[in-house]
C-alpha cells in the first residue's frame, strides 16, 4: 500500500514539475528579444523587357525585436525553401545587365511579408540587396477597349473611352508575340449613363502570353448636350486669281452637338468651305467641306451632304 501511495505522488510530482516548467517555456517565449533573423527570399517584380520572377534567391538578413516565438517561427522558416516576395517596381532598382538591387530603406517597407506579423524592424545588415531577372522576349502592343455603351435621352460621351496604361508590354516565346499586335480589355458595360464613368477592367488573357498589367483603368467623359441647327452656304478658299470654282449643292444641312449650357453658339463663328488643292487632286471633282475652328463645347457635328461636285469653270 505504501508502494501505491509513493508511486501516486511521485507521479503527481512530475506532472507538476512538465506543469511548471510548461509555464516556464510559454512566459520565457512570450517575452521580447532582440536578434539576428534570416529569410531566403525570391523577388518578384514588374520590370520591363525582364521576367517577373528572380532567377536566383537571396538571403535577407535583419536584427529585429520580437517574441521568442517568433524567432522560433523564423528559424524553421529559414530551413525552408525561399519565400517568394512581391516588390513594387518603384522599389527596384538597376544595376547592370540582368542584376537589381532593393535598398534597406525600401526593404523596411516589406518587414512583415518577409519576416512575418509582430517582428519590429531594427536595422538590416546588409545596405542593399541583388536579385538577377533575366531577358524575356517582348514587344508593347496598345490596348483596346470593349465598350457596351448607352445614354440617357439628351446625353452622350464628349470624347472616346480613355485608358491607363493605353499600352502594355506582353512577353512570350517570338512565334506567340508575332501574333499579338494589341491586347483587348474584358467588357465595359455601361448602361443608361447620365454622367461620366470611370473603374477598372481586367485584359483579356492570351494563351502562351504574360503581360505586364492584367487590367486597367478606363474612364468616358459624359454630358447632357443640346442640338444646334442650320443651314449654311458653302464657300471655297485658296482658289487662284482669274478661276472660279462652283459648288453644288452650295448648301448643307449642319447638326451640332453641343454642351449645356451652351457656351458658344457655333452658327456665329463656324464656317464651311471647299479647298481649291483638294480639288486639284481630286478624282471627278468631288469633295469633302472642311469647317473653320469648332469653338469649344460643340462635341461632334454632322454635315448633310458629306460630299460636293466641284466644277471649275476658268478664268473671268
């Protein structure tokens, strides 16, 4: 019985002592330190005319304060493969050839994607580190917007859909870039617009093709606009002394689009007339009227005829 009794408590002994020293751990662990930690890291980046993807991986190393879990998360970190690490172009610099280089300044922006949450940065111990990104194959190509536009009553775009970037690098193997002469975005889709719009899109991927953006920003000017009609007479410039050049029809029909409030009204200072040297290369003497300088605030305009017979009739 006493065998018993002492086995019970030697037991009960040990448990407490893997109790205490449990307790000992997790407080020695939960405190802060300082020391050195290293992170293999793989850069990835935007950089133009280079993959996006370092080739070789490089170790960055920092004095840094923080648990003694953490320092434990960062030494089995280590043993692993490299981290990749994404960069923002800004950040890396070129150094020659295929060889960049990201400095300690930059690198205390990317503290915890490196080293992980509640690590406080210290100092680095190296000024700068190198990546190498090689040469890809590439060419820029613009890009076009697919557009499902529509107004309400009385308004319309006062100038075409506007993207940023308007171009993209694309990268492939030569046979796939041969192909690509521009990138499309996805769908724009704006319905029943009464004011401008603006947002991004995504590009519409290629097969075989990595581009330097995957969307874009687009933006369309929209306004409400008032109709201006008239009906002008079509006169001719540059016709040389002792000629006349006869017109027909020598009217049109003219629709102006115009801003509203209106703030010029076109029918005071826009002219149409018929270029004597257009006529000369002209093909049977038909032609198309050029207008004098369209104020501001007129959007587009439309002239009814487009085209006119142009008879020279010879010296006076």
């Amino acid at each position: 019985m006493k065998l018993k009794n002492g086995g019970r408590d030697f037991g009960v002994f040990l448990m407490s002592l893997l109790l205490a020293f449990g307790i000992w751990l997790i407080h020695n662990l939960s405190l802060s330190y300082s020391d050195t930690m290293t992170v293999p890291v793989i850069a990835e980046c935007n950089l133009e005319g280079h993959s996006n993807v370092s080739s070789n991986s490089s170790s960055i190393a920092a004095r840094c304060r923080t648990t003694g879990f953490g320092l434990l998360r960062n030494r089995h970190k280590a043993k692993k493969e490299a981290i990749h690490i994404r960069f923002d172009t800004k950040d890396m610099h070129h150094a020659e050839g295929e060889m960049f280089y990201i400095s300690s300044a930059e690198l205390g922006n990317y503290v915890t994607e490196i080293f992980g949450d509640g690590v406080r940065l210290e100092s680095f111990l190296s000024e700068t580190v190198q990546f190498r990104f090689p040469y890809e194959n590439n060419k820029k190509v613009p890009v076009q917007a697919v557009t499902v536009v529509s107004f309400r009553p009385q308004y319309m775009a006062i100038s075409p859909v506007r993207l940023q970037p308007d171009s993209v690098t694309v990268y492939g193997e030569p046979f796939h870039l041969e192909n690509v002469d521009r990138v499309f975005t996805r769908t724009i889709d704006l319905p029943n617009l009464k004011s401008s719009a603006h947002g991004s899109v995504k590009l519409e991927p290629i097969q075989g093709v990595r581009m330097s953006d995957s969307e874009v920003n687009y933006s369309l000017d929209v306004s409400r606009f008032v109709e201006i009609r008239e009906e002008v007479q079509v006169t001719t410039r540059g016709v040389p002394a002792g000629v006349k050049l006869s017109v027909y029809p020598s009217t049109a029909k003219v629709v102006y689009k115009c801003t509203f409030p209106l703030s010029h009204d076109p029918r005071d200072v826009v002219r149409f007339f018929i270029d004597y040297k257009e006529f000369e290369k002209s093909i049977g003497g038909r032609c198309m009227a050029h207008s004098s300088a369209i104020p501001d605030g007129v959007i587009e305009y439309s002239i009814d005829p487009e085209v006119f017979d142009c008879v020279e009739e010879g010296k006076q």
